[in-house]
C-alpha cells in the first residue's frame, strides 16, 4: 500500500497561515489556498475537513500550548501556602519578559488567534483565558480572606471579570498594533506596573 504524500503538506500550510493573516478566517477562500498551494481542492479536502479544522491545524499545537501552561501556572500557585500566596500574587517581571518573548516568537499565530479569528472555533480564545485568570482571583481570594474592595464597597465578580479582561487584553495589544519586540516589553512592563499598583491597593496586597 503506497504511503501518503505529505510532501504539499508544509504548502498547504504557509498558503493557509498566509490568506487567513490576510484576510482573516471569515472572509479568509480556500479556493485562494488550494491555488497558492499549487494543489487540488480535492488534496486539501482530504486532509482537512474545512476551513475550520485548517485553521486549528495552524494555531491548536501553540494555543493549546499556552493555555495549558496557564492553567498548570495557575494550579501551581494555589498549591502554595496562604502566606507564600500573598508575597507571589503580582506576577514577577521575569515572567513578564517570558510572556513577551513567547508571544513573539510565535507572533504570526497569536496575530491569527487574537486579531484573525472571527467566525472560527478559536474566537473566543482570549475570553477563555480570562475565564481561567477570574476563577483562580477568586479561589485567591477566598482561600486567603481577602476583598477586593473599590472606594469602600466591596467590589462586585463582574467587577473583578472585567478588570481581568482589561489587563489581559491589554497585554495582547501590542499583537494587534505590531509592536516591535522590544517596544511590546516597555508597554506590558508599564502596563503590568499600573494594573499591579491597582490590584496591590483594593486587595491589600504587598508590592
């Protein structure tokens, strides 16, 4: 039995990761991939069952990746102590710095995931994320006693979602903008400055 060709494989790819930075998913042809490709409709339908599998074909090994390695940072740090807790709940700038350096060394698929993917099974992907940064605030919260507390009233989870999403989403701005490297590592280090300062204040933490 003759093996299959996987040589138009890495083609199909580059054509694809192309016409979605281009277009992004939505309007994004797989007519225009199959001819950047130099291949058949028919080749790219056997190995791929429509736009969306290509799609996650490109992004899942990175975005899976990533949000695993949040998830597994996260559980980590509720295996600590209450006390070791408080001291590690601002994110140290060397994590900081690796934030930056593996968005940018993987910036074409975060640009698909961030910027591109409307319409696609990974659109909500930052959302996800937030989800993750939101309960584990909470947990903090709840396993240590401390409040967010915002003017003297009790800040409300929604609150609390949407200061997580505004930080988050804030850090992957310099994707949808094109920042080069090292202008990305200024602007997340004062924005990380500036939301720590904040959060160090309405939950009483130490800086």
């Amino acid at each position: 039995m003759s093996k299959p060709d996987t040589s138009i494989d890495p083609r199909i790819m580059e054509a694809a990761k192309e016409e979605f930075l281009s277009c992004g998913y939505e309007k994004a042809s797989t007519n225009v991939i199959c001819k950047n490709a130099g291949v058949t409709s028919g080749a790219l339908y056997k190995r791929y069952s429509g736009k969306d599998e290509l799609f996650r074909a490109l992004v899942s090994p990175i975005a899976d990746e990533f949000k695993a390695a949040l998830n597994t940072q996260q559980n980590s740090f509720h295996a600590l102590s209450d006390s070791e807790k408080e001291i590690t709940a601002l994110t140290p700038k060397v994590e900081v710095t690796a934030f930056v350096d593996y968005i940018y060394d993987h910036f074409d698929i975060f640009k698909l995931l961030i910027v591109c993917s409307k319409g696609s099974s990974y659109e909500n992907y930052l959302d996800e994320l937030v989800d993750i940064l939101t309960s584990s605030t909470i947990r903090f919260m709840k396993e240590t006693g401390h409040q967010a507390v915002i003017q003297g009233k009790e800040a409300a989870p929604e609150t609390i979602h949407i200061l997580i999403s505004s930080n988050l989403y804030g850090f992957f701005e310099p994707v949808t903008h094109g920042m080069s490297r090292e202008k990305a590592r200024i602007y997340i280090e004062q924005l990380k400055h500036f939301f720590d300062v904040g959060w160090a204040d309405i939950l009483h933490l130490k800086t």
